[in-house]
C-alpha cells in the first residue's frame, strides 16, 4: 500500500448525495431549497440565552465524556416521562456531537467485520456507510408506499442470517415520514427477542407527529430495554442544528463501549452547547408545540399542491418534514428529475436513490422551510413539469 492509497474501508462508500445536490444549487440563483432538513426555526429565546450565558461564564472548557452532569440528568428524566424507563444517568445515558455521531458510534462499538445489519430502505444516507466503514455489512428491507412505507416483519425475518447482529430502525422516518406503529414494534421486538439481535432505534423526529399518529419508543416494549439503543437529538426538536447535540440511551454494557469510541473520536462535546441543551430540555416546551403545528399547516399544503401536478403521486406523511412523491411518470431517473428541477425550476429536492435501491423513482422534498417559499417553489416545479411530461 502506498501512502496515497485510499483506506480500503472507505472504497465502498460514495459522498452525501444530500451534499451533492445542495452544493449544485449554490451556484443557482434565487433557489429555493426544498432539500435540507433542517427547520427554518431559530432556537427558543431561552436556549440562545443559556448559551450566551455560558459563554460568559467561562464554560469553555472540557467536560466529562458522557456529557456534563445536568444535562445526564435531565435526559433520565425525559425518558422516564416519555418512555416510562428508568437509565442511570451515570452510566447508561451519553451525550454527542448531533444523532449522527451516536449512530456512527454504536456502528463502531458494536460491529464485528462480516457482522450484518438490517437496515430499512430507504433510509437517512449515514446509515449504510456508518455500517461499511465499522467492517460490517448493510442488508437492505423494502419499505413500500403500498405498505405506508412501514416495515415489513416478514421481509425482517426471512433476511436474518447467523451474521445478523443488528436492526436499525427510523421512526418517524426520513425520508418517507412514516411512523412505526404499536404494532409494527411490537413485532419487531419479537424477532430481535427470539434471534438475540441489538436494535438502534432512531428517534430524532419523535416530536414530530401529526393526525393521529403517536410516537412509540421500542425500548419501552418488555424485554426491549437491555438490547436496545435509543438515539435523540436536540435539532429537529429545538431548531438547533448548530449546536450539534445528540444522546443515546441504553444499558451500561452497550453504552460503555460507545462511551470508549467517544472519547477517542472527540472527547466531549462543546459545553456551552450542553447547557443550551439544557435549557431546551428544562424550559418551556410551547416552542415545539408551535413548530409542529406550522410544520403540519405546510405538510398539508405541500401534499395538495403536489399531487396536483401531474407525474407526481404522493401520499401523506405521519411525521417528520418530508414528503417522498413518486416521479416515475416521467420517465427519467430520479437524479435526473431533482437535476431538472434545480437547473430549470430552481428548486432543490434530494433525489430518492440517495436513500436506497428501494427510493429509486422518488423525491424526498423538505417542507422545513417557510410556507410561502414552498407556495413559490411548487408552483415553479408544476411549470417545469407540464414542460417536462410535453418534451
């Protein structure tokens, strides 16, 4: 091996898509960017003002690994209001830097080369190179729209071989906005149950819910707890992406080898950052409530316009900020379309085969952005696409 050659866990893995396509629309004027997630939000007052008194306070300095101890503390009383679990704030509780980070952890803390781990497809694009690069092997499950995007157990069981180690789940789901039933967890706690398998449970979304869809956490379901990984994050919740803080529950023996990977990837987290975390999770919470209600104002005008354009079918989302409209009508790959649509409409939209085989044929569109820029954008991408059907 030379000293240029490229690290051979890396040879597998191809850069964001998301990024991609966000870095062509920089070079559009006046685009509108229906790509990201990220909430158009700014943080509750109360959190801005936590950090900027941290800040003068001198908390600049390191902290423990796991994250400073209020913060500890206040995320095991969430998890007992929410969940009705109990973690020990000491040990069974980490903070990190965003969900990302905890996600890559428990892949490098947790997998063996040639383990393999079931992952929903299509899913958030971290999930399969976290995988590759932790030397294991990623084993795609179809979520289909004719099955409201919701996992299928059947599919889950017939895939679990003697290298399973894992199943990771996302729910509310990016990029579908599906939500996990009561019933679709309590299955898939009896397969990860009766094949002694590890779940990480993504829930960075679990405050975001709309009709009557309820957000269930599957440690919660007996006997869950004690192999299972809880993965939140203050972003979507706080409109804090900035800040970068994440947290994983679990029981001490898969925390503290996840702990160990922390401290030799970053060491601890930003700590103004941690008491501003804090502050979100200690002080009012109408903030989120209002979010979500203006998120759910734009998901309905974002799914009526949609499917009004012809060449788009789109169902409607439980959660999340995300639509994933079908575009196969028109003919062309989905790369190919979100191409289109920034060059010619100048709109950003991610492209669904950045999200698995199974999002081929699909756009994942961001409605986190505000109501009158998606009113704008809609109406570009309709034009677009009456051109587009007719060329």
């Amino acid at each position: 091996m030379s000293q240029f050659d490229v690290a051979n866990r890396l040879r597998e893995v191809n850069p964001s898509g998301i990024r991609r396509i966000s870095l062509q629309a920089e070079k559009v004027r006046n685009a509108i960017d229906l790509g990201m997630g990220e909430p158009d939000f700014s943080p509750p007052t109360h959190v801005l003002e936590a950090a900027k008194r941290a800040l003068d306070e001198g908390k600049t300095r390191y902290t423990s690994t796991a994250g400073i101890p209020e913060l500890l503390g206040a995320l095991a009383e969430k998890a007992k209001k929410d969940y009705g679990l109990s973690y020990d704030p000491n040990t069974e509780i980490l903070v990190t830097v965003g969900a990302t980070q905890a996600v890559f952890l428990a892949m490098q803390a947790l997998i063996n080369p040639g383990d393999e781990v079931i992952i929903p497809d299509p899913c958030f694009v971290c999930y399969e190179p976290d995988i590759r690069i932790a030397g294991g092997t990623p084993i795609s499950t179809p979520m289909l729209v004719k099955d409201k995007f919701a996992l299928d157990e059947d599919a889950i069981a017939s895939q679990i071989t003697g290298k399973t180690s894992m199943i990771l789940i996302n729910s509310p789901n990016n990029p579908t906005g599906s939500v996990l039933s009561h019933a679709d967890l309590s299955h898939l706690a009896k397969i990860a149950n009766e094949h002694n398998l590890l779940v990480i449970s993504d829930e960075v979304y679990e405050k975001i819910t709309y009709d009557n869809a309820r957000h269930y956490c599957v440690a919660s379901f007996s006997p869950m707890r004690e192999r299972t990984i809880v993965v939140g994050s203050f972003s979507k919740t706080y409109a804090m992406t900035g800040f970068r803080v994440g947290y994983v529950y679990g029981s001490e023996r898969l925390i503290s080898p996840m702990k160990l990977a922390h401290y030799f990837n970053v060491g601890c987290l930003d700590e103004s950052s941690q008491y501003a975390a804090l502050a979100a999770l200690t002080g009012p919470q109408d903030f989120v409530k209002n979010m979500v209600a203006e998120f759910d104002r734009r998901r309905k005008l974002a799914y009526s316009r949609l499917n009004e354009i012809e060449g788009f079918r789109c169902s409607m989302p439980k959660g999340a900020f995300y639509l994933f409209p079908n575009i196969e009508d028109f003919g062309t790959t989905s790369e190919k379309f979100a191409d289109h649509l920034v060059n010619n409409a100048r709109v950003t939209t991610v492209p669904g085969s950045v999200f698995g085989k199974h999002g081929e044929g699909y756009l994942r569109i961001s409605y986190a952005t505000a109501y009158g820029q998606i009113e704008e954008a809609l109406n570009r991408m309709e034009k677009v696409a009456k051109a587009f059907k007719k060329a």
